[in-house]
C-alpha cells in the first residue's frame, strides 16, 4: 500500500511536533474563551473533543484526498474573539453555539462559491511567500530567546540541531526533541503531575440564534478565521509549491465546524504554521512524501480529541523553551525558502519586505491580526509601484 510505503519516521516526529507546537501555543486561550461564556468543565473537555476530531479528521481525509500536506487548526484568534464577546456582549454558551454555526455557515459558502480561490490567486506570488515568512520568523526568534530562560536546555537542543542537519538531514528535527526531553527530564522540568488520565465525551449545547451574536461574534470570528488562518495557510501551501485547490479546502472546514459546532468545535481553518512544520524538508526530502506528516499530524489530534484534558495535560509536562526551541528549529527551513522567494525578484521586492515586516510586527487592528494587514499593506506598495513605473509586471 502506497501509504505504507510513504511513511516515515521523520514525517511522524513532523506531525508529533506540529500538534505539539499547536496545542501548547494557543490552548489556553481556548480553555479561557470556554469560561468565559460560561461553560462546564464537561463543556470544555467537549470543546477539546470536537475540535481534536474535527481536526484529526480533515486533516487525515484532506491529505490522503490530494497527497499533500494539508494540517487544519482551530481558530486562535477566533478564541480571543470568544473570549472578548463574552465579556461586553454578555454572550452566553448557547448564543455562541449558534453563532458558531452562523460562522461555519459563512465559511461553507466562501468554498462552494470560490470566493476566497479568487481572492487568493490574486495575491503574487512574493506577497504569499513574505506573508509566511514573516508569520513563521516570531517562532524561530522566540527559539532563540528562549536562552535567556534555559541557556543549557535550548544550547544543547541547537547543537544537536546543527549536528543533526550535517550528518543525518531528515532526522535532525527527531533528534531535538529527543535531546530536549532528556534535557528537561534531567532538570526536572517535565511535569508530569499535569496528567491526569480521562476519556473525554461530547455535550450537546442547544444553539440559540440571535441578531445580537450574529453581529457580535459570527461575523468577527468569520473575519478573524479568514483573514488572520485561511489566508497564511494557503499562503504557507503555495510557497511550499502545492497547488492544492483552496476551495474544496475551505468547504471542507466549513463543513466539519457545522457538524461539531453544538459541542464545541467553533471555527476549523487552515493550519498555517504547524503545517509548515509538516511541509518542511525536515518531515521528508521528497516533497510527495510530507502529506503523511500532516496525516500523523491528525491521528494525534483525535488522540487529543479521545482523551481530551489527559493529552493536554501531557503537552503541558513539556516547559515552554523546549516547545519554543522545536517549533522554531523545525521552521527555519521554511523560514529561509520563505525569505528567498520572497525577495528574489527585484520588482517585487520591496513590496515584499513590507508584507514581511508588517506581518512580522504583530499588528492588530479592529480585531484582526498582521496576517492580513500585511497582505494589504505588500499589495498597495506593489499597486503604488507599478502605477508610478506605467507598467504592468507579473
């Protein structure tokens, strides 16, 4: 069986890392969101079942469909959105059940109408690659900052990084975190009183549809979802030269948002970062190969999802520099092939650096994160510059 045949070890140690870095980096703020509205703590295990399901499932079906890889996440900035609505819009657990369907909803149609393609396939190539660049680019200085906090821990992790990358490429990432949990476990630093062994099971919330949380909550969690998620993970798929085809994607996660919205699974997008894990060269030196690092990616997630609190609660024995100092290693090959197509043709170049540097900063306006603004802020210097040179470039 030719899925067999491309399974690697590296590929799995890819996908180990993307639900490592995925879940350890944002799942708090999706436990926060979770209280906010009010739920029990039985909803909020429910939330980590539907969203690990709804995740492990499109991203096993998605990359086996087109043998690529292709990670989906959970909405972080949409659980800030949460977070945030709960607080001065007195949103409750049912309202937002419904505004969660009400987003999916936007988010199917977006597919089925071929919306967000076109939008997409406007964006140059530059502005795609600068935008996930400069996405990625925190995570390898957060690596190195980490230093400061665990100088032996993270010294050691980057040895081995290097040593890895010259004698054995496609292992040098499995080879860091290995040195890194020895590391911490030697220190002390695994925390392993964190877990605490349970299954988790769904809880049905009944949806209440109000104008109140469609105004307040779908829409700005289907603005956040689309601009700040969909849009650097297709960006982060056609700077590693996929060409999936973007709308059966967003239907897709759409869809499953739909389906598991009652218990929990408030917005499904595109991985953008995690996925570059698994698209990385790291994950396997034959780019036909990597997709099965995002499906291992989704068998860990419905493991997450099965076991809810016990596996999140294993990804948070890890300290954070070690997390910190695999997720940014692993990306630094994107990082530098995002960076080169980025600013190798001169026409494109400035335009590009300013998507990078935009996006880089973390800029947030009117609840919608740097991602986006950075694509803007590329495209009209790229507008502005052929304007004033009369010509057209490609």
């Amino acid at each position: 069986m030719q899925v067999l045949k491309d399974l690697s070890l590296s590929a799995m140690v890819a996908g180990f890392v993307a639900v490592l870095v995925g879940f350890t980096s944002s799942v708090a703020l999706v436990f926060q969101a979770a209280s906010a509205l009010g739920a029990t703590p039985a909803q909020t295990t429910s939330w980590i079942w539907a969203l690990g399901l709804g995740m492990g499932a499109t991203s096993i079906v998605l990359s086996l469909r087109f043998r690529q890889p292709v990670l989906t996440a959970w909405s972080t900035p949409g659980a800030a959105v949460l977070a945030t609505a709960a607080t001065t819009n007195g949103v409750g657990m049912a309202e937002a059940t419904g505004a969660f369907i009400a987003c999916a909803l936007l988010i199917t149609l977006c597919g089925v109408t071929g919306l967000f393609a076109r939008v997409m396939n406007r964006i140059p190539g530059a502005i795609a690659s600068a935008l996930l660049a400069g996405v990625l680019a925190r995570f390898g200085m957060e690596a190195f900052l980490a230093l400061q906090s665990q100088l032996g821990l993270v010294l050691a992790m980057l040895v081995a990084y290097l040593v890895g990358r010259r004698g054995w490429p496609r292992y040098a990432v499995p080879g860091v975190l290995a040195v890194g949990i020895v590391g911490a476990s030697a220190l002390g630093e695994l925390r392993w009183s964190a877990v605490q062994w349970s299954l988790a099971w769904p809880v049905w919330t009944t949806p209440q549809f109000t104008l109140a949380s469609f105004i307040g909550v779908a829409l700005p969690l289907f603005v956040v979802t689309m601009a700040s998620q969909n849009l650097p993970g297709v960006a982060a798929l056609r700077a590693a030269g996929y060409d999936t085809p973007v709308s059966p994607l967003i239907t897709w996660t759409g869809l499953a948002t739909l389906v598991l919205a009652p218990f929990g699974a408030y917005a499904l997008n595109l991985a953008a970062i995690t996925a570059a894990i698994c698209m990385s060269p790291q994950a396997h030196a034959d780019p036909r190969r990597r997709y099965m690092a995002a499906v291992a990616a989704g068998v860990f997630y419905l493991l997450v999802g099965l076991v809810g609190g016990a596996v999140v609660g294993l990804l948070a024995a890890f300290p954070k520099e070690l997390v910190l100092a695999v997720a940014g290693l692993a990306l630094l090959g994107t990082i530098g092939t995002g960076l080169a197509a980025a600013l190798k043709d001169e026409p494109h170049r400035e335009a590009a650096l300013i998507t990078f540097l935009v996006t880089l900063s973390g800029l947030t306006l009117w609840g919608v994160g740097s991602a986006f603004w950075g694509v803007v802020a590329g495209t009209l210097a790229l507008m502005v510059q052929h304007y004033r040179a009369g010509t057209t470039r490609s």
